[in-house]
C-alpha cells in the first residue's frame, strides 16, 4: 500500500532536477569503470554511485529538514519517552514495587506488553468503571503509538515548502507511506502524547487511592474469575468454589487434628 505520491528513489523531489539528471547519467554509465565501491540496483542491474558524489555533496547536506521541524520530531520522541514511563510507573503502583525491581519488571517490555499487563492487573481490581477506562487510554496509546513511530523511524525529504515522510514496513507485506507531514502536525502530536501522560497519572493516582494494591495483594482479587464468557452472577459462584478446601485438603486438616 503507498500512501501519499508514488516514491520512485524520491530523487527528483527531494533533491532538485540537477540530482535527477545526475542518477541518470549515473544510471546509463552503468557500472562500467568498476571503480566504485559505492553501488546499488537500478532496474536489474549494478550501478555504480561514484558519480553521484558531487550531486550529493551539493543537494543532501545535514539536516536535510529544517530545524523546526527536527525539533518536532525530537519533542515527539521525549514525550513518547515520558509516556511509556508513567506506563511502568502504573505497574509497579499496582504490583507495589520499590523502584529497582520496579525497573526490572518493566524495562524490557514493549509497549503492546504493558498496556496489556496493566489491562490484567486493573481487571483483577474487579471494577467495571477502572477497566472501562483503561481500555480508553489504551486504545488512544495505540493510536498515538502508530503516529510517534511514523514520525521517529520515518526518512524525512523536503520537497519545495513542505516536509514528506517515507516509511517501509514489512510486516506480511511491504508497505509504504509517503506523505506530506506540516511541522505543526507534530507539535500537535508531542501535546496529544503529553496530554495522554497526565491522563495516565490521574488514573494511576486514583486506582491508588481506592486501595489497588491491597486489593490485588489478597489471595483471590475481587476480579480474579473474570471470564469474558461467563455471567457477572456467576462469578461469586466461582470464586467460592476455588476457596472451598478440596477433599485431600479436608483429610489433610482432619489429620492434622488428631
């Protein structure tokens, strides 16, 4: 899938006519001289590069996007940053983990990994209302998520006025996204990401405060049972069946006493 124009090397966009017409000359040389050990493939076959240097020299200096807009994509990354911690800072609140093993737990996971540990963790709460809304702010820091990798892993072009993005996927399928991206749409979405931290914060001081952690640190969670096929009515069923000691456990104890 291509997003935005077709991208054909992107060269006649985002380095003038002057870089276009040395490609092609680069491209109809071929790889003739054998001199070169800067190379690709056009068309099925090697092409050698070499000539391209002082194209490139002139037309691909660094940054090739203004400093605006560098600064942008750089307060997208921070704020992303910030979110993911108070992400690992909600984990450790519900499972009450000092700080080292706070870091431990929750370092080396993903994004996807905590929200969705978080999502178990409050369901254990067994609070309709804290479910519900996690279930909100999760959804929003997946949508937002998309966004920040677009912006951070993207090859920014500048072509006449404005800023465009190439982004490659392949997961299952190559995809590509090509697209003008304003500065101002990421400023937009650094504030969106910094709106979202506090958010998390405020739900993360209020599942404090209703007692999460001594609720979550009980033998059987209130929301332990939640099955998403089972019946709201059928749960205190189930949970006492599970504290009913079996019958070895009974003959155990009936041992024990005598």
């Amino acid at each position: 899938m291509l997003a935005g124009r077709a991208f054909g090397f992107g060269a006649s966009r985002c380095c003038g006519p002057a870089f276009a017409t040395s490609l092609m000359n680069c491209s109809n040389r071929g790889h003739a001289s054998g001199s070169s050990s800067t190379s690709g493939f056009r068309g099925g076959r090697r092409v050698g590069f070499a000539c391209l240097e002082p194209a490139m020299a002139e037309h691909l200096t660094f940054p090739p996007i203004s400093p605006d807009h560098a600064a942008a994509i750089g307060y997208v990354a921070a704020a992303w940053s910030e979110l993911e911690a108070r992400q690992a800072y909600l984990i450790s609140l519900l499972l009450g983990l000092h700080v080292l093993p706070a870091y431990a737990a929750t370092a080396e996971l993903t994004t996807l990994q905590r929200l969705n540990s978080i999502q178990a963790l409050v369901a254990l709460i067994g609070d309709d209302g804290f479910s519900a809304e996690w279930r909100q702010i999760s959804a929003e820091i997946d949508r937002l998520r998309t966004l920040r990798n677009d912006a951070v892993h993207s090859v920014w072009h500048v072509v006449g006025p404005e800023h465009w993005q190439h982004r490659v996927k392949a997961k299952g399928r190559v995809t590509i996204k090509y697209e003008a991206t304003p500065t101002a749409d990421l400023t937009r979405l650094a504030k969106e990401l910094d709106a979202t931290s506090a958010r998390v914060t405020s739900f993360s001081m209020r599942v404090n405060a209703a007692g999460a952690y001594s609720t979550l640190n009980q033998a059987y969670p209130p929301g332990w049972a939640l099955d998403r096929g089972q019946p709201r009515q059928a749960q205190p069923r189930t949970q006492a069946r599970a504290r009913k000691p079996s019958a070895r456990q009974r003959r155990d104890a009936a041992r024990g006493g005598k």
